[in-house]
C-alpha cells in the first residue's frame, strides 16, 4: 500500500543553509508517526514545509513531498490553500498565543470553517458544537461567546484541536501539543489524539520532544538531529535498540530533560536508555489507562 504521505526535501533560509539536509520520511494511512530531535534540530522546519509556509521566512525547499499522490511543492498558492487546513492541519504549541484574543471562539470557529466551505458558511455550528463534545468541551453555544482569556490552557488547546479536526483532515500536524500543559492535561490530550487518529482515520506527525509521550502514542518514530534523520523505525525498537550512537546520546539527553523523566529518576536510575523509556512507558500507559 502507498503511503499517504512522503517527504524527500532539503531546506535552506537565508542564514542557516542546509537546515534541512536530504531527510526522508513517510507516513501511512491512519498511522501516528513521532517525531523526535533537540531544539533547533528542524522539527517545525518540517512542518511548516509540509504546510507551504516557508515562503513567508524567505526558505528554499528541494525535493518533493508527495500527499495522496501529488507533489505539493509542484502545486502553486491558490492550490496549497486548497489542502491547507482542510486536508493537512497544524496544532500548535502555545495555544492562547494561537488564538485571536480579541475574537470570541465562535467567531474564530466560524472563519475556520468558511475558509473551505464557503457555499455553507452558516452551518459551522452544529459540527463545531459536535467536535466540541468530541474533543470534551462544553457543546454549548454559551461557550462559543467567550474570549480565549476566558479558557484555560487545556481548554484552548481542544479548542485549536477542534478547529484543525473541523475539516476532518486526512493529516494533522501536531508540533509540540503537550509542551504547555500540566501532566494530567497531557495526558488527557494524549487520549484525545489517539481517539481522533481511530475514529476519523487520520493519520499523524505526532513532533515533540517529550519520549513518554511519543513513546505511548506513536508506531513508529523519526529522530532528528542537526537538519538529518538519523534513525527511523519502529518505537519500541528504536527506544530499545538504537542502531545509530547519535541516536542513543539524542534519546539520553531529551530523556534527561523531560519532565517527567527527571520525576521518576530514582526509579530509572541505573539504566539504559532502553529500560528507561521502557520502565516510563510502562507506567504512562498504566495511569492512562
């Protein structure tokens, strides 16, 4: 089966040539790919390419992207626009920066809509109050009268995720979802997406440097460093048998700053990099469940 998604691209901006170096990657059908590198490594490079948007920052793309069997660099911005938003969507990482705060969230809803249903534009209610209930806010109309300062940050954050779903997107970019959130809202989210990813299908680029995230959501996981994938595989392969020695030193050192791995240090205190994200894994899924 071909994969819905694949990306052999090289990028270059004005100051940093070779920000991107021949990486390639793909992603199937339904399938949540994970993927992992420090900061500054080109995580959003790549998502802002596979959007169309490194126009704006002056950046020059090589290669192709192929997206349901088209080639999105060969598509000109009147065709991108087409697939922006309502076949691929982003979610980003600060979500009350991301929303208007002077436009009420039904507004913001609304004009996410008529961008892509514009013989419709009156009928977003009723599918934006059922994503709503879906992504586990209030469906009421009541709720899209308030302002984004009104919201907490898990609940702007569904909100951004009912906005980039409203369209019921074949790929959802989710470019560092949980960085902003508390451990028991992450985890939430975590669940949301996997539930999105099988009741509508949809597959995913799950980016983040979080390992215990990545490592209970995602199948498969690409790891970035200095613009090159250096590994791609399975996740619980490459967690537990990194083939490359950069990627056991990249993996050591985003475990080293999680969050959440630094909490339970005393307990993988003395492993590998393996047994760590393992043993944290583990107990992810075990509070999740």
């Amino acid at each position: 089966m071909n994969p819905l998604l694949h990306a052999r691209i090289s990028v270059d901006y004005p100051n940093k040539p070779g920000a991107l170096r021949d990486i390639e990657f793909e992603i199937g059908e339904d399938e949540i790919l994970g993927l992992v590198g420090e900061s500054g490594s080109g995580k959003s490079t790549i998502a802002l390419a596979l959007l169309g948007l490194l126009d704006h920052k002056g950046a020059a793309v090589r290669g192709e992207i192929l997206f349901g069997g088209r080639n999105l660099l060969a598509l000109n911005s009147r065709q991108m626009r087409s697939i922006r938003g309502r076949q691929i969507a982003l979610v980003l990482q600060s979500p009350l920066a991301s929303l208007n705060p002077a436009l009420r969230i039904g507004t913001q809803i609304a004009e996410a809509w008529r961008a892509h249903n514009p013989g419709a534009a009156k009928q977003w209610k009723r599918p934006a109050l059922e994503l709503f209930e879906r992504v586990s806010l209030p469906a009421e109309e009541s709720f899209l009268e308030r302002y984004p300062r009104q919201l907490s940050v898990g609940q702007a954050q569904r909100v951004l995720i009912a906005m980039a779903t409203l369209h019921k997107p074949r790929l959802l970019i989710a470019d560092e979802p949980t960085s902003a959130l508390d451990a028991v809202t992450q985890s939430e989210i975590l669940e949301l997406f996997r539930r999105l990813n099988r009741e509508f299908n949809m597959a995913m680029l799950f980016i983040s440097h979080d390992l215990l995230s990545v490592a209970s959501l995602c199948s498969r996981i690409a790891i970035l460093q200095r613009g090159q994938i250096i590994e791609c595989g399975a996740t619980a392969q490459v967690f537990r048998h990194p083939c490359a020695d950069d990627t056991r030193a990249l993996l050591e050192a985003v475990l080293k700053n999680s969050i959440a791995a630094t909490e339970m240090a005393g307990d993988l205190h003395g492993s590998g990099v393996a047994d760590s994200v393992s043993v944290a894994s583990t107990k992810r899924s075990t509070i999740m469940a």
